[in-house]
C-alpha cells in the first residue's frame, strides 16, 4: 500500500533522524531498525543508554564503532533480511580490523528473541544478541565485549527489573512527530503470531511515567505523539493517585497537555476497544481521527482457527460504534490471506468485510509459517500460487478504497503536521488528520508547525496540497461525511 509510516514493516531506517556531525571524539553507532514502529522507539532508546558512554548516532555503517541491527520476527523475509545484512557487515568489520579497529555487533529484537543461542552460532561476527526486554543493559554489555579477550553476550532474558525504570529520564528528541511506548508485550496469543513469545506477557506503564514522558517530548518538539505497544488499547497502568487508568482515560489526561495537538495510537485489538475509548474519539479534539484496528480476516471460522475470539460482524459492530462518535473516522487494518484451511469462501467473507467497512489504508500479507507457533503446525497450509492470487485480489480493493478516500479529501481544507522535507526543492511533507501524506511548496520555518492545507489532488502516495490562508474550522472541515467508505 502506498501510504506507509505505520504498520509492521520493514523500515531499514537509522536511528538518528538528525545524526550528528562526526566530532573526532564520540564512538559511531549505527543502528538499522526493521518492523514495527515498537522497534523504532527502541532503537531511539537504545542511543539514549550509550550516549553516556559516548556513543553518537551516525547514518551510515561505514566506519561504525557499533552496528545494532534491531530487528523483526514477525514474518520469515524479515528474519531472513537480518542474516542476509549480517554477511555484508561481516565484511565491513573483517575490513576495519586489517586496520586496526573494533567495530561492535550487536542483534536487538526479536529475532535475536526468538534465536538467542542459535544467532552466535550462525553469524559469528555477533559479538552481543539482546532482547526487546533487556537493552537498558546495553552499557554493561558493551563493557564486557571490551574487557581483555572479551567474550560474546547472550541476553535474552525476562527480566525482572522493570526496563522503563532503568531507562535514562533524558531522551533524544525524536522531531514534531514523536513515538511513547505506553504497553508490551501480548498475552492474546494468536495462532499465527511470534509476539507473544518474543515481547512476552502483556505489561503496561504507569500513567505518571507516561506523562512525564509525553511532557519531556513536548518540551523537545514533539506536537504529535503516537502512543505505542503491540496491544495498546489492553493497557492498564497504574494512575496517579492509584487506580487503574485504561487508555482513553489515559489519552484523556495527555490532551490536557499544552503544546500537544496530535495523539494517536497503535495496534489496537478489537476486543479491547471499550466505552471510554470510544467516548475519547467523540470528546478528545487531539485524538485525530484515524484508527489501525487489525481484523486480519472475515471468515469467522477462519478467525476461530486464528484464535481472534471474535466474529466478523463483532468487529463490523465496533467500527459502526466508533463511527456514531466520531462520524469522519479513517479506517486501516491488518489482514492476512492464506492462513491455513481458508477456502474460497473465506477468503470472499475477508473481501466482503472490506467492502462493509470501506478502509482509508490497509496492510496485507500472504500467511507465513512461524516456528513454534500452532498455525504453523496445522497440515491444510495453502499453497504459494493461491495465497499470492488472494493477495493480489484484496490489494487490489485496498488501493481502490486508498485511492476514492483519498480522492474524496480534494477540495478539503485540512490542518497537516508539517514534518520532513520532500525530494523536489521547496517541498515540505506532512501528515493530514487522517495519516495521508500531504506535499506542499512552502517555507522551511513551517516544519514542526500545523498548517491549514487546501488539498488539490490525489496521488498515488498521498496527496498535494496549497498552504492555506484561512485556518480550517476542524480537523473533517470539508470532507464529506462517510468519504472512507
Ligand atoms: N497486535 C497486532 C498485530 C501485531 S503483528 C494485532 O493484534 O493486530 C502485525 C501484523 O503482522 C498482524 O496484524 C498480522 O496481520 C501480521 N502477521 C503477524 N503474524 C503473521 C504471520 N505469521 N504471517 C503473516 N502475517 C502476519
Ligand atoms: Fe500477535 Fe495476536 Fe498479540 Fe496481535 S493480538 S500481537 S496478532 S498474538
Ligand atoms: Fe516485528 Fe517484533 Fe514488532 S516481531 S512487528 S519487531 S513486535
């Protein structure tokens, strides 16, 4: 799909959105960051703790001190990607040391989750292999594959110290647009997927480190912040004066901060999207109105066999209740063709879920076996040939939806988060309420700054839009009612 900032895909970003200038002095760390917007936020935390130990981010491998590759399980291409990366840093680091220089390896996430031992055995120029859970530890780690005929290091445990805790109060600025992990970890256990066992059982923050996170983000730029976990809308933390906070009395209490305009959040389930959270997408003006609810089928017998526990019409129902409070909601999702036994049928029960619901944006992926996962077992897998035909028959209805959504947002005058610059001179890219991307010719004192955008056309990745005089009136300012379907 075209529009693709959130969603687990694999993002060969750096880390530093602004590294900085070699200085001489500071270590060169280079961290290359796959999957889920989760490992972005980490990979961000993982400068923050060697920064002290004078680690700087840099964006290129070449001539790194430390390369952490961080990286994802979710499907088998994106596990093979790290080994495949892994060869060619091989060579880089055979290259330095003819010259005399050491250049740290380390693997993060869930890969090195899920193969831990078995990655230093594979590639041995890995000289550490960590876990989404124990990077606050990455100082210690570092330490020890320096001492005298330093060893490798394996840590891939659940620890028992909270991570957020040990993590450094003081966090790099992220920019305009900011990530804050809010929940990890996931107790759903879905019979195709990894995370359960790679991120662990579900744990959420306590409110107050949250907001202190999200004011500290405020104060560095942020005016939008996404609020992260791979269960977001399950969190449960600990409030203020004790209790229990859900997540829309959670988003509540953020958009009381000043400066904050944007929140949004991701991946929710649909089984755990409740009252209070509906009653924040009617009530809370920073809550944009744009909402990634995976539903990865339609078939109910498919989405038993997936584990979902819940029917299709449970999940047309949720949207229907979403949409009574805030008519204009933008809809996307996860689906998944080919999970093992889908028929014909099921696969048109997904298409004809599509067609009710009426997306905004979409993600879709072929089925892929996961080790030690249940599907991955069951005997009726569907062959390559279908799942590819399926794929291409529901991409094809995403992009259609894509694009009349899209066209339906021309003419419209809409606030858009200015946020990077575009690859023609003079252009800025932004993000409009609803996550489509927004080009326009204009100033470069507007970035980090909310304009009012007169949409003039639709594009295949977005749209292109005039810097408007006049502020818009609201966030759906003129957009038809209902455009997402
Ligand atoms: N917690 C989220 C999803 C996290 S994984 C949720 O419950 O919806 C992100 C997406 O990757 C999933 O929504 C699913 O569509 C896809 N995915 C996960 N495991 C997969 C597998 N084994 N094969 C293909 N796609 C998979
Ligand atoms: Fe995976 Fe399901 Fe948990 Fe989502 S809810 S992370 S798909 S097990
Ligand atoms: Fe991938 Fe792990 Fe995220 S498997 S999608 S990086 S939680």
């Amino acid at each position: 799909m075209a529009v693709c900032l959130s969603g687990p895909v694999c993002r060969g970003l750096p880390v530093a959105r602004m590294p900085r200038q070699d200085s001489g002095l500071a270590k060169k760390l280079f961290i290359k960051t796959y999957g889920c917007q989760m490992n972005v936020y980490d990979s961000a935390r993982m400068a923050d703790v060697l920064a002290p130990i004078g680690y700087e981010p840099v964006s290129s491998v070449e001539g790194a001190d430390m390369v952490i590759l961080n990286t994802c399980h979710i499907r088998e291409k994106a596990a093979e990607k790290v080994y495949s990366e892994l060869g060619r840093i091989r060579r880089l680091k055979e290259e330095r040391a003819a010259g005399g220089d050491r250049m740290v390896v380390a693997v993060a996430g869930c890969v090195a989750q899920a193969e831990g031992e078995e990655m230093l055995r594979r590639a041995p120029c890995v000289d550490i292999v960590l876990g989404p859970q124990t990077y606050h530890r990455l100082p210690e780690m570092v330490a020890r594959v320096h001492r005298a005929g330093g060893g490798r290091v394996l840590d891939t445990d659940f620890p028992v110290e909270p991570k957020f805790d040990a993590l450094p109060g003081e966090a790099a600025p992220q920019g305009a647009t900011s990530f804050l992990t809010i929940q990890e970890g996931c107790d759903k256990f879905c019979t195709f997927c990894v995370v359960p066992y790679t991120r662990g059982a579900e744990f959420s923050r306590p409110a107050e480190q949250i907001l202190e996170e999200a004011r500290r983000q405020v104060a560095a730029g942020a005016r939008e912040i996404t609020l992260l976990g791979q269960n977001v809308n399950a969190y449960h933390g600990v409030a203020p004066g004790g209790g229990e906070w859900g997540l829309g009395r959670l988003i509540r209490a953020l958009a009381e901060i000043e400066g904050l305009s944007r929140i949004r959040y991701t991946t929710s389930h649909p089984n755990d999207v409740d009252e209070e959270l509906i009653a924040a997408h009617r009530d809370a003006d920073a809550l944009m109105p744009y909402l990634h609810l995976p539903v990865q089928s339609g078939s109910d017998r498919v989405l038993s066999a997936m584990n979902r526990r819940h029917r299709g019409d449970d999940y047309r129902r949720i949207v229907e209740r979403l949409r009574e409070a805030r008519p204009d909601l933008a809809l996307s999702s996860d689906f998944i063709v080919g999970f093992p036994g889908e028929t014909d049928r099921d696969f048109e029960e997904t298409m004809r879920l599509v067609r009710d619901v009426g997306y905004a944006q979409a993600y879709s992926f072929k089925y892929s076996p996961r080790p030690g996962t249940p599907a991955a077992l069951q005997p009726n897998q569907v062959p390559e040939e279908v799942k590819a035909e399926r794929l291409a028959e529901l991409q094809n209805l995403l992009a259609e939806q894509q694009r009349r959504f899209n066209e339906g947002t021309v003419g419209a005058t809409m606030p858009v988060l200015l946020e990077r610059h575009g690859r023609l001179p003079g252009q800025l890219v932004g993000r409009s309420p609803y996550m489509q991307s927004v080009h326009v010719t204009a100033d470069d004192d507007l970035l980090g700054t909310i304009v009012p955008v007169t949409v003039v056309r639709a594009t295949p990745n977005g749209l292109a839009g005039r810097v408007s005089g006049a502020a818009p009136a609201s966030a759906q300012a003129g957009l038809r009612e209902g455009s997402a379907v």
